[in-house]
C-alpha cells in the first residue's frame, strides 16, 4: 500500500505534463488547421512553410493568418516587381513582358493587397472581397505577358509564381474566415 501511495505523485505529475503538452500541441496545430481548411485551393505543405515563417503563426488563430497571407503575398509582389524592373529581356517581347509585370504589380496587386489586408483586419468582408480580382491581377497579367517568351524560364517566372500562390492562400483563407 505504501509503494502505490509514493506512485500516485508521480503518475499525477505525468498526468499534468501530459495536459500541459496536450496544450502546446494544439497551438502549434493552428497552423495545419488553417491550411488544412483551404486545402482544396492551396498546397497544403506550402501553405505551412510559408505560414510558419511569420513570428506568431503558432499561436494564432485563421483570421491572424489570413493577415499574415496577406502580408506575405503583398512581400511575394513586391520582390516579383523588384525582379521584373531588374530583369534584362534579351529580346523585344522578353522586355515587354518584364515591364508589364513591374507595371502590374506596382500600379495594381500590391496596393490592393495593402487595402485588403486593412479590411481583412477590420473584418469588412465585402470591401476586402471586392479587391480579390485587382489583387490577383499582376500574378495572372504576369504570367501571360511572359508566356512564350524567353523571360518565362528566368527569376521572374518564379517570382511570379510564389505571388500566385499566396495571393490563392489569402484568398482562400479570407473565404474560410468570412
């Protein structure tokens, strides 16, 4: 009897540590939760990398990550119009195509990615919706403007795709969070 009574501290203090890591667990899940959520729409593994690369992704809970999508995106743009203004096209329709994605990202998705993560914040769910087609607009322009040139093998091109898919990753949150 006084073997069990010396256990019972010990098998109560594993039942709690066992409690308190239940706890961490489900934090650190927010992050599949999310993603797992859109994953029709996204590449689930993408969306957890990229999620997991934002101080506080963790502890956050889908509406903390679709502003977090949406800051990631708005970076994704503006790296893919720093590319396309860098970008040297070797040919006059490579050229035309590199300056039609810096255009569009500058004039057009980035600004509009700013304006919907401030009404995504704010939760105005019709306002941030509204800007879903401009936002999208330079990940979509880019791509046919560079298709079937030589610019669409180069840095831009990848560029170009990282904005897609985050740009589908806020869009697919906002969706699942409205």
């Amino acid at each position: 009897m006084s073997t069990s009574l010396l256990a019972a501290p010990l098998v109560l203090a594993l039942a709690a540590a066992a409690a308190l890591s239940c706890f961490d667990v489900a934090a650190a899940d927010a992050v599949d939760d999310s993603c797992n959520a859109i994953r029709d729409f996204v590449n689930v593994t993408f969306c957890a990398a990229r999620l997991r690369s934002v101080p506080g992704a963790a502890a956050a809970d889908r509406h903390g990550h679709l502003l977090m999508a949406a800051d990631l995106a708005a970076t994704a743009g503006n790296a893919a119009s720093s590319a396309a203004a860098a970008a040297r096209g070797d040919d006059p329709a490579s050229q035309d195509a590199l300056r039609a994605c810096a255009f569009l990202y500058g004039s057009a998705s980035v600004p509009a990615l700013r304006l919907f993560r401030g009404y995504a914040a704010a939760r105005t769910w019709g306002a941030a919706r509204a800007l879903l087609p401009l936002k999208a607009q330079a990940g979509i322009g880019c791509d046919a403007a560079i298709a079937g040139t030589k610019a669409a093998a180069g840095d831009v091109a990848a560029a170009n795709h990282e904005f897609n898919q985050l740009s589908a990753m806020a869009t697919a949150l906002l969706n699942a969070v409205s």
